[in-house]
C-alpha cells in the first residue's frame, strides 16, 4: 500500500492535534480507523472477486478443453465403432457368400457321388438280370422254378468294381453330418 514511515506517522498526528484539537482527536481517530478498516475489507474483497473471476475463467477455459476433448474422444470411437461395424459387416457377407458357395459345392459333388452309384446299381443291376433268363420264358411250369434256382446268385466278384469317387477325391463315403438321417439312410 503506501510506504509511510513512523517519523511521518508522527508528523500528521502532530498536526492534526493542532488542527483538530485535544478533544475531538480520539472521535476523529476512531472515525478514521473504521474508514481505514472498511477500506481495507473493500480492498482485500475486490482482490478476492478478482482473483474469483481469474480464476473461473481458468476453470471455464480448462471445461472448454475438456469438453473439446470430450467430443473429439466421442467422435473417433464413434467413427471407429461406425469402422468396425462396417468391417463386420462386410467379413459377414464375406462368410455367408463363402458359406453359400460350400454349400453349393457340396450339392454339387453330393450329386456328382450319387449320380455314379445310381448308374452301377442299374447297371449292375441289369447285368444280374441279362444274367438270368426271365422266369416268364417258354419252360414248362415245374422246371421255371428248378432253373431260377440253379442260377447262382452274382457275387461281388463276378461284377465290375469301380472305385468310388468319394474315394478318388478323398472323401469319406458317409453323407455329411448336416444332412438329416433319412437323407442318410438314402444314401
């Protein structure tokens, strides 16, 4: 505040003893400590609301970078969510083409194995039957018997082996697990 010294403080009260006078000077001195004292509590409360508004400014531009991070934060995950949601996506159309391709595939050769079977069965088949005569010929009606049982039954030496292609590809010769036990059964 003001640099004043004893020697000076000495000086004013001097004059103003000689000013003011003997009798009012306490009156006068009591008036201007409460002066002195009001002025002082304004002073130190205008520091402080200054000091207030410093440092809520402070606190209002920290808040403002928080909140500027804040949003930055939320707009990347959210755009790496939104990445990583597309990325998903396109590895699950990925996996469903892929899956339907296998099953197509796997259609494919299923029909590609059963169509070989279905022609050694009929051919194998027809040559047991070109094998033995029909029974329905012109033989008598006591030997039609005699003779179908005369003809031996068709080993399976006598017919042509073929391997299977289920072999050949190195596949298994049981259907796969995901086709119901009737569809088994069939094949």
């Amino acid at each position: 505040m003001l640099d004043i010294g004893f020697s000076e403080l000495m000086l004013i009260g001097v004059v103003a003893l000689i000013v003011i006078g003997p009798e009012r000077l306490p009156r006068v001195a009591r008036t201007a400590g409460h002066l002195l004292g009001r002025f002082q509590r304004y002073v130190s409360e205008v520091k402080a609301d200054i000091s207030r508004e410093i440092e809520l400014a402070d606190l209002k531009k920290i808040q403002s970078s928080v909140e500027d991070a804040a949003r930055s934060i939320e707009h990347t995950v959210k755009s790496e969510m939104h990445d990583a949601e597309e990325a998903l996506r396109s590895a699950e159309a990925e996996l469903t083409e892929a899956g339907e391709a296998l099953k197509k595939t796997e259609t494919e050769l299923n029909q590609a194995l059963a169509m070989p079977h279905m022609g050694m069965m009929g051919a194998t088949a027809g040559s047991a039957e070109s094998a033995q005569p029909p029974a329905d010929q012109d033989l008598p009606p006591g030997l039609a018997g005699a003779t179908a049982a005369a003809q031996p039954e068709p080993t399976p030496a006598d017919t042509e082996t073929v391997p299977s292609p289920q072999l050949e590809l190195g596949l298994s010769a049981l259907p796969p697990a995901d086709v119901p036990s009737e569809q088994r059964q069939q094949a």
